[in-house]
C-alpha cells in the first residue's frame, strides 16, 4: 500500500514537473512580448517609419531607411534562394532515395545548422573583400545563402505529401517527369511551398549577425545595391548598445516592427497550413 | 528518357549550389585564416592572451565563452525543453496541443537582437538585482565572485537557454511520436503510473532524445547576437557566473571590423573555422541520432530482433 502511494506521489511529481515547465517557457515569451509591445508602443510613431536618422540629441528620428534596406535585402536573398530553393528541392523529393539526393539533403541541413556569424564571413570573403565595398549586394546573397535551406527542405517535404496518383496519373497520359512536375505536382504544393517562404523571408528578416559586415548598416536613405545599406535588425543592435536614452526609444520601436513582422508572417502561416490540412482531408 | 535526364540535371545543377556553397565556406574559412593557422598552430587555442596591437593572438578565452555558456545553458534548458515536450505529447488534452505547439515555437521565431534588447534592458538588471541579493558568503564563492555587473556568464546562459527550449523541445515531441503506442499500453496494462510508463517511452526514445539536446547544443554554440549583447565581451577564463567573458561567435562579431591587419583578421577567421567545423559535427551527430529513431529505421530494428527471437526460440 505504502509502495504504492509513493509510486502516486512521484508520478505526481513527475507531471507537475511538466506542466511547470511549459510554463517556465511561457513565462519569458510572454515577459519579451510584453517589454516589446510597452516600450515599442510608446517609442512607435509615424516619424520613426517616415525620418531618417537624427543628430544625436534632436528628437524625431526614425528607421524609415532602415524598414526600407531590409525589404531590399530580403528581397534580393529571396530573388536568390526561391529558385535555388524549390528547384534542389523538387529534385530531392522527385529523387528520393538516391545517393545526390541525400547529398543534397545532408548539405542542406548543415547549411541550415552554419552559424550565421559564419555566413557572413564567408559573404565577406568572396563578395565584400574582391571589391573592397561592403554593399547591400553582398547583404542579400548573405540572407539569400541562408534561406535557401529552409525553402528546399520545405519544397522537398511538401512535394512528398502530393499523393503519388496525381503525378503517376500524368505520367500516364503521356507527360514528361518535367511537365507533370511543373504542371501538376508543384501547383498541388503551392499554397504550401509559398507559406513556407513566407516564413522563412520573415525568419530571415530577423537576421543581424550576417549582415554586419556584409551590408553593414547605414545611416542614410539608400537605395543603391553597390552601396553600404540599413537594416532595421543592425541598426537596432547600433542603437541598443549606444547610449543615448532616445536611441534606446528607437531600438525597441525596431524591435516591435520586427516582432510584428515575424508574429504576422507566422500566424498567417498557421492559419494557413490549418486550411491545407483541412483541404488535404476533403472537409 | 532524354527529356527527363534534362529535367534531372537542370533541377540538380540547383542541389549541387547548396553543396558547392558548403564546400565553398570551408574552402574560404581555411584560405582566409592560414596564416593564422601556420603562425601559431595549435597553441592558438591553449593560449589566452588576445592582443591584436602585438599581433599576439591566443583563443582559449573564447572557446572557454562558448563551451561554458553552451553547457550551461543546456543545464537549465534540457529539463525544461523534456518537461514540454513530454507535457505536449503524452499529457496535456488533445485541444491544448495546438496552440502550445505554436507558442513555443514562437520562441524561436523571436530575432536574436530582439533577445538581446531584452537581455540588456530587462534581463541584466535582474540579474545584477539577484548577485547583490546574495548573502555575502555565498558571493565568496568561486562561481559567484565579482562585482555585480549583472552582465556577464549567467545573463547569457539564461538568455541561450530560453532560445535553445525550442529546438530541443520540437525535436524531442517528434522523436516521442515514433515510440509505438503498444509500448505505453503495454505499460498501463501492467498497472504502471503515468511516470513509469512515460520513462519507458523516453528510454524507448533515449537516442532521438540526446539528439535533439545536441541540435540545441549546436545552436547555443553559434549564438551570436543575443549573447555577445549581455556576456560583456571580455576575454577572460572564469568560472564566476557572474564574470564578464566573451565567446566565439562574440568576438567575430565585435571585432571582425576593425581588424586592422592581415593576421588579425585571419585570427579571427580561424576562430570562424573551428566554430564551423564544430557545429558541422554536433549537428551530423544529432542530426544522425535523430534519424535513427525515424519510424522506418525503428521498425526495421524490431524485425530484427523478433526475426533473432524467432530464430532462439525452441522449435
């Protein structure tokens, strides 16, 4: 009897423990949203997406520069990573099983685990250094060589859910692996493949370490790809290590813009994967 | 057959990039850091002194940073990233699943910087608020010396650890997946509680689980922003928590702009090389591990061993 309220109470434990800890994640989550969407809201206005940076110790600047540097950054890494992306990762799922697509795959997953610091040596090394400029070029491929990853694999994984009938059905009515690879199995993953890009773009646009000495930063409008340019994650590291009190007001307006960013981009991606597996289902 | 070998090459000239581009970093990390390499060898990494304006160039200090924040912060982040994975997949009710899914990978979704704008502006303060709290004679002790920063060893465990819960927690969620559900009734059935039958399972599941802990330990180990904002990048071997010390990844990020002169630049790029290879091989392993507990590979294994039964038993 006594053995065996003590094997209860362990168990008990044991869930407790669990159900604590959950929380113990939850905790922080909830601590991160709350100081960036206090401090962010307060330090939010329509100065700060319209004003470019101000002398220190004038009032009204704001990151109109920087929102503007990581649209063009994300979007020249994604003109990049999309094609490379999807194409190695249709030929992943469209070979599975042979020796270059599990080359392919092993190599994905280490890019994926490369610390990002490295990329942007490495970005450094062949973009920024032969040219002696640090420009918003190099930036993009540092972003770019980093998204790339995330979409094969998804591309690969999503493709694979595409029930074989369908590409077998045209493969039988006469078509080439090609065209029924681009005419039926990838429009069935569509909506799919375009939510994981979507997420990972706005993952993306969360990176700092690889654009550091890729792109730089900047604290001037520019639009020019030769040049040095912002990003709204380098120039929240800028302000937050300087300091000035009104810089400090500005990071955590960049810090909310770049929650937000990510907090929509994911929201949106599960309420979409939500509809998909509803579709999938036939409901 | 022709058009489909075109098809072949042309979409796997694309996997070949990805490859190309792993190669290609190695093959850039060695070049752009030999003559660091052959200048000091391997004593670059026994050595800490770190003096760029004598071109003295010691890493210790640093791959101690990165060792001992990892570590630390798996400490802290294992129990817990077990607890939720645990609590997602075998205990909480069917409609909680979702949603917590969702918030703790929010927890990864959240930008490094972000992190660390939270580290130095609301993390750091409690933790200097915590030292200053601590009895005097507790603070004599080796691992809680020093003034109170707050920045230092202990923000950036804390702060690496909240970041490295989700990886290590949605890997061991699908790892537990795969053990068969027979395994748990199996358990029930002879009367055991939720804790024994829930061990058994994650000692079914033991190797996929050391494998999710060291994809998180991979990812604490390249850790750059959040931690080079609250570890005080200073170089220095310590075991005080509270101590100011620097990591790898810290310094190439401070320092990587201003290195001056051929061999610094290359120092610091050697210490890029070893943090690649390093979490190229935590990653293979776990990623391995991982595999492993995949349920095709876990079903062949038990064919294996009822084929072996089939056999041994007596006819």
């Amino acid at each position: 009897m006594r053995a065996t309220l003590w094997r209860k109470s362990i168990s008990w434990l044991f869930v407790t423990f669990c159900g604590l800890s959950v929380l113990f994640a939850l905790v922080p989550l909830a601590f991160i949203l709350f100081f960036v969407v206090a401090r962010g809201v307060q330090a939010l206005n329509w100065q700060f997406f319209v004003n470019t940076p101000k002398p220190v110790g004038e009032l009204g600047g704001g990151m109109a520069h920087a929102i503007v540097g990581t649209l063009i950054l994300i979007g020249l890494g994604a003109l990049f990573a999309i094609p490379v992306g999807i194409l190695a990762g249709v030929y992943m799922s469209e070979y599975q099983g042979s020796r270059s697509a599990s080359t392919i795959r092993f190599a994905a997953d280490t890019l994926n685990g490369v610390p990002s610091i490295v990329i942007g040596i490495f970005v450094y090394g062949i973009a920024v250094l032969p040219f002696q400029q640090f420009s918003a070029l190099a930036g993009g491929l540092a972003l770019g060589i980093m998204m790339i990853p995330i979409i094969a694999r998804t591309t690969e994984e999503l493709l694979l859910l595409v029930p074989s009938t369908m590409r077998e059905g045209a493969l039988a009515l006469g078509a080439t692996r090609a065209h029924a690879v681009f005419t039926v199995v990838l429009p069935a993953a569509a909506p799919g493949i375009i939510t994981g890009v979507v997420l990972a773009l706005a993952r993306i646009a969360g990176e700092t370490a690889p654009l550091l000495f890729t792109s730089l930063g900047n604290q001037f409008f520019t639009m020019k790809l030769t040049q040095p340019i912002a990003a709204l994650t380098v120039q929240v590291y800028a302000y937050a290590i300087s300091p000035y009190e009104d810089w400090h007001r500005q990071a955590w307006a960049g810090a909310l813009v770049l929650v937000m960013i990510v907090l929509i981009c994911s929201l949106f991606a599960r309420l979409a994967t939500r509809r998909l597996e509803r579709m999938a289902r036939g409901t | 057959m022709r058009k489909d070998l075109g098809f072949r090459i042309g979409t796997g000239i694309f996997g070949l990039v990805i490859v190309l581009i792993v190669v290609a970093i190695g093959y850039e990390l060695v070049r752009q850091s030999w003559l660091s390499i052959t200048k000091f060898g391997f004593a670059f990494w026994r050595t800490d002194n770190w003096d760029p304006v004598s071109g003295d160039f010691g890493a210790l200090p640093f791959l101690w940073g990165t060792l001992y924040s990892s570590i630390l912060a798996l400490l802290i982040s294992t129990p817990v990233a077990l607890g939720i994975a645990i609590f997602i997949s075998e205990l909480c009710p069917a409609h909680l699943r979702a949603p917590l899914v969702f918030l703790t990978e929010l927890l990864a979704a959240i930008p490094s910087i972000v992190y660390g704008l939270w580290g130095i502006f609301v993390l750091v303060p409690v933790v200097r608020a915590f030292q200053i709290g601590l009895p005097d004679s507790v603070r004599e002790l080796p691992f809680f010396s020093g003034p109170p920063l707050g920045i230092g060893m202990l923000a950036a465990a804390l702060i690496l650890a909240i970041m490295v819960i989700p990886f290590t927690s949605s890997v061991a969620r699908e790892v537990l997946k795969s053990v068969p559900v027979a395994q748990r009734e199996g358990a029930y059935a002879l009367g055991a509680t939720r804790f024994e039958a829930i061990s058994a399972a994650v000692y079914y599941a033991r190797t996929g689980i050391v494998g999710a802990i060291m994809l998180g330990f991979g990812r604490a180990l390249g850790e750059t922003m959040a931690v080079t904002m609250v570890i005080g990048n200073t170089p220095q071997v310590s075991l005080s928590l509270f101590a100011p010390q620097h990591t790898m990844a810290a310094v190439i990020a401070n320092q990587f702009r201003e290195a001056a002169d051929e061999l610094y630049l290359h120092a610091l790029i050697e210490i890029g090389l070893v943090l690649f290879v390093v979490t190229l091989i935590v990653n293979a392993l776990s990623r391995l591990l991982i595999w492993s507990m995949k349920p095709h590979r876990v079903m062949a294994r038990q064919r294996r061993r009822a084929d072996v039964a089939a056999e041994g038993a007596p006819a």
